[in-house]
C-alpha cells in the first residue's frame, strides 16, 4: 500500500532518527522501507528527496531523486522520466562548505509554502548504499541542496524552522523534499 507523506504537525517529523545497524542493511525490513520510501517520493511528481520519517519510519535513512542531479532539464522531460533514487543510509555530512547562498526551498510534509533557506554552496556527505556499501559523494547546486535539507530531516528539523522568509503558493513551481 501506498504510504502518506506525513504532514506538519506530527511530532515524528521533529524527532530525531536511530541509525541501522550496518548488518541490518540488506535485510527484508530495510528493503521494504527503502521500497515504499520510493513509491511515496513517485508519487509526488515534484518531489525529489525523501527522508524515512516523512512516512513514519524514524530510522536515518533518505532518498534522493537523480533528478536532482541534473542541470538544465525542461520540466516536460523531468517529467516524463523514471528517474532512479539514490538511498543514503546512516549519512553523515563530512564537509560544508562556508560559502553559502540562499535558495527557495519546500518539503513534501508541508504543502502549499515554500521559503528561503541559507545552505552551503557545496557539501560532502559519507552514508551507506542500499547493499551495505560505504560511500561518499560531493554535491553542490541543487543535489547540494537536498543532501542538506535530508539531514536535517534526520535531525527532526524542518525548512520551516530555518527559512528567512516563507511564501504560500497555489502551485508549486519549485522542487519538494
Ligand atoms: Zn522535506
């Protein structure tokens, strides 16, 4: 069944997460998580992240869409494409850089607003793949963005709680996470 994207309001969005244990990764739980994790972040055509306790799971684990890897991509092909999601489990922000700018941002747990946000320009996050594997990637732009609005979802913290300034909108021209 398909999992509701929890909204504003509920305490587990403000909680912090546990850590799997590494040998647990690829066990039948995780991979269920990670699978219905998936299946909610397609189900929102604008969202490109999504963190384990948007669906009511407070294990450190998210997801990002490759979507948000991608420059210079006219909405009609983001769209139209099966992007796939890059799981990140137990993620740890190893570097940031001070350099920081201030992007519009929304979330998938609170519709409707969006707002502006300082994040690092660049950042550098070590986790877990979904077979148990270590990595660690670099991001900047808006696959940046999203790493860091993903930890802090893990950290029970909203945009909401941070953002300099916050705007309603009818329709979301902008990416959710
Ligand atoms: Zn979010």
């Amino acid at each position: 069944m398909l999992k509701q994207i929890i909204q504003k309001g509920d305490s587990i969005l403000h909680n912090t997460v546990k850590k799997v244990a590494v040998k647990e990764i690829i066990s039948t739980k995780i991979k269920n998580i990670i699978h219905d994790m998936s299946a909610a972040l397609r189900n929102n055509t604008t969202g490109i992240g999504i963190a384990a306790p948007q669906i009511g799971i407070p294990l450190a684990i998210f997801l990002v869409s490759e979507e948000a890897m991608q420059n210079n991509i006219s909405e009609e092909e983001a769209k139209n494409k099966n992007w796939s999601h890059m799981v990140f489990i137990n993620p740890k922000l190893i570097k940031g850089s001070k350099k920081k700018v201030l992007l519009t941002e929304g979330c998938l747990s609170i519709d409707g607003v969006f707002g502006k946000v300082k994040r690092s320009r660049q950042v550098m996050v070590e986790a877990y793949d979904e077979r148990g594997k270590k990595f660690s990637v670099g991001a900047s732009g808006l696959f940046s963005q999203v790493l860091q609005h993903e930890l802090d979802h893990l950290d029970g913290i909203l945009f909401i709680d941070k953002a300099e300034r916050l705007e309603k909108v009818n329709v979301s021209e902008n990416k959710n996470k």
